[in-house]
C-alpha cells in the first residue's frame, strides 16, 4: 500500500476489504450450522456476491475454508505445515472460528468412510442431459448395505451452477432418476431400430441375385478401368515416382 508521496507503507501486509470480509465471516457463520453445498446454494438465493462474479459453488465455498488461517490474522508457510501470526488484522474471531471447525469436522466423521466406486458402471455417462441442458452425471446412494444407482443433475443438486443467457444464476428443478429405470427405457428404444430377419434375408436374397446377373457391359467397364490404372502406374514406375515395391 502506497502513502500519499509514493511511499510504501507496512510492506507485505493485508489489508481486508470490507465487502468481502463480510462475505467470509458469513461464511464461517454459516458452516457452523450447514455444509459447503448448502452455503453456496444459500448464497445464490440470497444473491451474495462473488468475488469474481460468478455463481457460488461448493468448491468456491471451500477456497474460503482453506484460507481460515489467513482469515484468523496468521500466515503459513510449508503447505500450511508452520502456522505463524501475520502482520494483518483477523476477520474472524477465535469463536466463530471454533465453531466452524467443529461443525465441518462433525459432519466429516459422520459421513465415514465411502465404499469403493471403481466398479459401478454407469451406461449412459454423458449421454443423458435434464430437461434443462445439463449434463447429468451418475451416483450412487448406500443404506444398510444396498446401493442404488441414480442419475442426478448437479445443478438441482447444488453441487455446481450455470448462468443463463442474460447472465443470471439458472435453476433446474430435474428430479433424480433411477439408473436402472434410465438405461432399460434407453435400451428398449434403441431395440425398436433393429431390422427384422425377414427384410435381412430379402436384402442378402437381392444382392446375390445381382451379383449372378452381372452384365457384360458392367464387365467391360471395370476392365477399361483397371487397364487405364494400370497404365498409369506404369508411367509413375518409369518416371521413378512410384517405388518397385510398390508397382509390384
């Protein structure tokens, strides 16, 4: 920051800008009570603005959850290993910042540990879109040892968000759509485009037809043709454009 004559003042310090000190203290606010997809959902129904301006996400939510240092007044260094006090004033105070803390850790044990998802397969990945142009994406739901497989679009589900032609946040009200229900209904409408065996068979009947009846004059043709290529080949083989190898 820059003084009056040109002079650097506190070299290297941070200095808060209130609108957007304010965003982060309500952030911390509010993941005392909701998680990261709830807060940018919050957020753009509120109208809060990004500092980038653009739509809030669970990811944007997040940046801010991983600058908490910085926002308590303190700097890090060795991929945030060595936690040092900075020469910034704090946005939040040590309370809000507790609370916040616990409530994401609480929430973290109680989501536990998710089974592996390598093997599910989802056929009709980035195939399928909801009725407003997203491109929906697969999931799957565990209770009591079941799974259940769903197709959902992330911007009902809050878990990212578009901007429509005028610039405004886009909502899609698509319902979750059972995967298995999905890719039958797909399957059942691709079999309807099979060919019947009996207009197969009257095809294979028609060109082995045509092929015992082939006409002189056809005959004739393709050997004008053939002969004229080979011509052709021969003068690129003496003009040595065209290696023997390949002439033979």
């Amino acid at each position: 920051m820059n003084d009056d004559t040109g002079g650097v003042v506190h070299p290297r310090t941070l200095v808060p800008v209130p609108g957007e000190a304010a965003v982060v203290v309500r952030t911390f606010q509010e993941l005392t009570k909701r998680p990261f997809s709830e807060v940018a959902q919050l957020f753009n129904a509120e109208g809060v603005q990004h500092r980038q301006v653009r739509a809030w996400t669970s990811n944007s939510v997040k940046d801010l959850w991983r600058r908490r240092e910085v926002y308590r007044g303190n700097v890090t260094t060795g991929r945030g290993l060595d936690v040092r006090p900075g020469r910034h004033e704090p946005i939040i105070d040590d309370r809000t910042y507790r609370d916040a803390v616990a409530a994401v850790e609480a929430r973290r044990r109680h989501q536990g540990r998710r089974p592996p998802t390598a093997k599910r397969l989802y056929m009709l990945r980035g195939l399928i879109f909801c009725s407003g142009g997203a491109r929906m994406r697969g999931e799957t739901r565990v209770s009591r040892g079941q799974e259940w497989r769903y197709y959902g679009c992330p911007v009902a589900d809050g878990r990212t968000a578009r901007l429509d032609d005028t610039g405004a946040l886009a909502r899609c009200d698509a319902r979750r759509v059972p995967a298995s229900t999905a890719e039958a209904e797909v399957v059942a409408r691709l079999s309807r485009f099979l060919i019947p065996s009996e207009v197969t068979d009257a095809a294979r009947k028609e060109l082995h037809d045509r092929l015992k009846d082939v006409k002189p004059v056809v005959a004739d043709d393709q050997r004008s043709r053939l002969q004229t290529r080979l011509a052709r080949l021969m003068d690129l083989y003496s003009w040595g454009d065209l290696p023997e190898t390949q002439y033979r």
